[in-house]
C-alpha cells in the first residue's frame, strides 16, 4: 500500500540518519542541514568504528613484519581490496590501486604516461565540465612532453557537446579523460558510449568517478572503462584514500609512479626491479586504516542499497529542483536531463559568498564558489554559485529549510 | 569633529550602534546597508592592480594618503564583505598611518564579525587588511624618516 510504503521509507530514513552521529549536530543555534555532500560525505558509525578497532587493536605496518599482528594487518588491508575490486567489478585485485584520492589516481597515470606513453604532437581529450584536478594534470603533462589537450565544449544545459567529442578524437588521441558525473552541475555523462566510441579508434578512457560512486553502482568490467578514479571520502569512507582502478596490461606496461619502500623487488645501486601489481605503484607505508575504513563504507553502502539511495535520491533531486524554481529570481545553472543529486544556482544578483553565509547563519551548510572548475564557470560567464548537493540521508524538510533560508538571503540582499 | 576620533573611539561607536540588534538577520541588515553607503571607488582603482584576490569574494582597494594620515576607498563584488569594508574603513579613515598599521581590532570580536575576518573565509579581507597595514606602515616610515 502507498501509505504503508511511505512509512517504511521514512522509517528507513530515520534509521539510516540516526547511523551518522554528525547529522545530530547543532550549529549556530539549528540543526545541521548537511547539503554538501559533493565536497565530503559524512561517516557512518560503522565506517567509525572500523578505524577505531582497526588502531585499538590490529595496527602494524603491512607487508613487512613476520609477526602475528603485522601478518593479520596484511590479510585485512589486501582483504579490502579484494572487498573493493569486487564492488567496483574488477578481474582482479591487481587492478586496484591504492592513493590518497582521486586527485592522486589520475596524478598517477599522467605522471607515468608521461614517462614514454606520450609526446609532441599528441593529444588528450578532456571537457569544459572537469575538475581542476582532471585537467591541471594533463597540463603539466602536456607542458613536459609537448603533448596538446583538447577540450569537449559544455551545452547550456550541462552536458557534453557529443558531436564535438566524436569529433575530437582521431589518430593523435592518446587517452581520453572525463568526469562521469560533474561536481559543479551533476550532469551525469553517456560514459559507455563515450567508451565505445573511444575504443572504435583504440583509444583508452580514463573516468573521474569521483562524484559518480556515492550516488551509483558502477562496475568497470560492465562499462569497459580502461582507467577509474575513486574516492573513498565522498563514499562515506575516510579522507586520504582512493582507488585508482587500471586494466591490468594497462598498468603492467606504465612505469612506477613513486618509488619507495614496498613497491621494490629488489634494489641494488645498479638498478632497482620492481614489485608486482598493484605494489609497484605504492611506494612507503599505505594508508591502512583507510583501506579498510572504505572497505567498510563499501559494506555500508551496500547494507542501504544502491536501489534505495538512487530512489531516495531522485525523490530528493526532483523535489529540490521544483521547490527551487519557484523562488523569484533563483536561477539553476545546469539542468542535464541525466543529473545526479546536485544542484548548482544563482539567487537573484547576490554574490553565492553572502548567500551561503546566510545559510551558514540558519545551520545550512552548501558549498559556494567555483568548485575547482573554473573553466566551466567562465563558460557560464559567472564567477561561481551556490551548491546543493545531496546524499541519501538529506531529507525534504531539509530541502525545506533550504528553500526559507533562501527566502530570507532574498529579502537580506534585495 | 570626526576625525579627531581615534581607532579606539570610532570602534566603540560602531560597537554601540551594532548593539542594538540582538538578531543576527538585522545586524547583517545593518551591515549590509552600511557596505550600501560606501562612497565609490575611482574607475582606474577598480582594476586587476588593485584587485586582492580571495578565493571566494575579490575586494578592491585604493589608498589615499594625506600627509601623515591615511584614507581608504574600496569595493567588493559580496555585499557582506563591502558591509565589513566599510566597517573597517569607518575605524580607519582619516587616521594617522602608524595608528592604523598597529590598530587593534579586537572590537571585531564584539561585532560578532570577526570570523569573516579568517584568512580561512577566503574572502579577500584578511589579505585587504594586510594590505591596509602595509601601505600604512610606507606612509608611517615615509613621514617617521622626513622629520
């Protein structure tokens, strides 16, 4: 029955915030009304748990001690990557690269691309709609090697302009890098057909995923991408940690990134052989606790459901995005018919600095600015907006306090 | 007369005239009015030499030394960063340079605005500040050294 429906949906809701001891808090004298969810996700009790356990009682370093602790630190830390690669829907473990972020992930493959995968005269493509750290890297690649970026034009409404991306690949190619789901608009991409098209010329692809994992269930086998980025911060997991995923003849053939303890075979003054995959691309000891503390963001996410946080998340989006509109003045920058729960607006002339710390003043937290995507921003011809960015446990009566908060920046800077 | 006030009167001023609000919508209020009144800033001052970058909100300053004293016109693209501009520049204008590159904002604190003052807000008035200290530390040392 509908109304039974709904009942066991918002019990669901209250059950899942009460798992998020943040969601509790007070500030400035309201309840936080957390909605910036694409800049970091809150942490789950388990999540917080975990990593306590983990450092109460069964720290050692990894992959170097024979002594029982260290030898169970190491089974539990490679046992989260294999919980990883099978999430992410990989062949193997060896294709699961351990970082300190997304940002690190595609730092890798630009850094080791640029060893000899890359030179003058060739080309990789990227959008208007990345992410200051999916495009800064491919500079300083380009700038090394002489190598050129082409950059995918953005429609008015938030997505990529196809024709311009068909258009842009040929011969010179070297690698496609998109983000899957943009942090500033939520336009999610046509990622397999961007895939299928790039590998009709032998091209790979790599995808910031970034924004895409917490809000769906992405399998990289399905969606044949060669090279994926994660982050476990916006997963709900801890920060300092990702996952750089990588077909694994891909990353047999690129150089190490960092060198370091743990990513050797053997070193000698007259040169150093190195580890297997995935080790030879992590050098000194790894971020433990945050593999495993992701691992069990993973376990979490899944215990919710990827079908119940996509309904819950449309449910919001969809609602968010009607209360908005019906603000006098309030302009949405971005409407992708495929978007995810992000929502990026202009009220009236106000500055998105004053409108969010009016926000801030009601217990709201939003991101404002250019989101690291300054060229996207200037495509739009602003310096930046306000961000609402939603994740499973926001509710409409926070959509609510949102929509009156406005109301009064409104009446403040009119 | 105005000027004859020092830092420390013209910040008791202000933190009695803010005192009368006691929510936070209407001290913004003010604020914001306040930033509303600000005199303009002349047109070749509103360029990139003398714009001070804050990740968040830019703001634009323009020194104007008298003798020994100091005044400030400036600009801001949020209207709360203009409203605390035109605060600081309230306390600041007209007064003699040395005082103002050693002034003392605790009065921030009881405007309860302090926090906008963080280099952490990103709004470009931490470094104006430092900037107004600066061009008042050259006229101080400028008019200390022609004595």
């Amino acid at each position: 029955m509908e109304v039974g429906g709904l009942t066991t949906s918002s019990e669901k809701l209250e059950r899942i915030r009460s798992d998020f001891p943040i969601l509790g808090k007070t500030i400035n004298g309201h309840e936080l009304a957390y909605l910036d969810n694409a800049a970091t996700a809150q942490k789950p009790r388990s999540v917080l748990d975990r990593i306590n356990e983990y450092y109460t009682s069964e720290n050692a370093n990894v992959h170097r001690g024979v002594h029982t602790l260290s030898q169970t630190a190491t089974e539990t830390y490679e046992a989260a990557r294999n919980r990883i690669a099978t999430f992410l829907g990989a062949s193997s473990p060896r294709e699961i690269v351990f970082t300190r972020g997304t940002t690190e992930a595609i730092n890798l493959v630009a850094s080791s691309m640029g060893v000899s995968g890359i030179g003058q005269g060739d080309e990789i493509v990227v959008s208007e709609m990345e992410h200051h750290s999916n495009i800064v890297p491919w500079q300083l690649l380009c700038e090394r090697t002489g190598a050129t970026m082409r950059v995918v034009p953005v429609s008015e409404a938030g997505e990529l302009e196809y024709d311009e991306y068909q258009a842009s690949l040929n011969e010179r190619t070297r690698l496609v890098a998109l983000v899957h789901v943009s942090n500033s608009l939520g336009s999610i991409n046509p990622v397999r057909r961007i895939i299928s098209d790039a590998h009709s010329l032998d091209i790979p692809v790599l995808l910031d995923g970034a924004q895409a994992t917490p809000h769906m269930r992405v399998n990289v086998s399905e969606i044949d991408v060669d090279f994926y980025c994660v982050s476990s911060h916006k997963m709900f997991g801890p920060t300092g940690f990702g996952v750089l995923y990588g077909k694994e003849a891909l990353l047999e053939a690129l150089p190490p990134y960092q060198g370091g303890g743990d990513m050797i075979e053997e070193v000698d003054f007259a040169g150093t052989t190195f580890n297997e995959l995935p080790h030879k691309f992590e050098a000194g000891t790894p971020h433990i606790a945050g593999a495993i503390g992701f691992a069990a963001a993973i376990d979490y996410l899944e215990s919710v459901g990827f079908d119940w946080i996509s309904e819950q998340e449309s449910d919001l989006l969809t609602y968010a995005t009607g209360r908005l509109r019906d603000i006098e003045g309030l302009r949405i920058v971005g409407e992708a018919k495929q978007k995810a729960s992000v929502i990026s607006f202009l009220l009236g002339n106000s500055h998105p600095y004053d409108v969010g710390t009016v926000l801030d003043k009601m217990g709201i937290a939003v991101r404002t600015g250019h989101h690291c995507t300054q060229p996207l921003m200037k495509r739009y011809g602003i310096p930046g907006t306000v961000r609402a960015s939603l994740a499973f446990y926001n509710t409409r009566g926070e959509i609510d306090r949102l929509v009156s908060g406005l109301k009064k920046a409104s009446s403040l800077f009119s | 007369m105005i000027a004859s006030n020092t830092i420390a009167e013209k910040a008791a001023q202000l933190v009695d005239e803010f005192s009368i609000f006691d929510d936070w919508m209407d001290r913004y209020q003010y604020l914001i009015d306040l930033g509303k009144e600000l005199p303009a800033i002349d047109d070749d001052y509103r360029s990139d030499d003398y714009k001070i970058r804050g990740c968040q909100s830019q703001v634009w300053l323009q020194p104007i030394p008298q003798n020994d004293s100091i005044s400030f016109k400036a600009d801001s693209d949020a209207q709360i960063t203009k409203g605390l501009i035109a605060v600081l520049l309230r306390v600041f204008n007209g007064q003699p340079a040395r005082e103002v590159a050693s002034a003392d904002l605790s009065f921030l604190d009881d405007l309860e605005l302090k926090e906008h003052l963080s280099p952490t807000r990103k709004n470009g008035l931490d470094s104006m500040l430092k900037q107004i200290r600066m061009y008042a530390a050259a006229i101080a040392a400028k008019s200390t050294s022609t004595l």
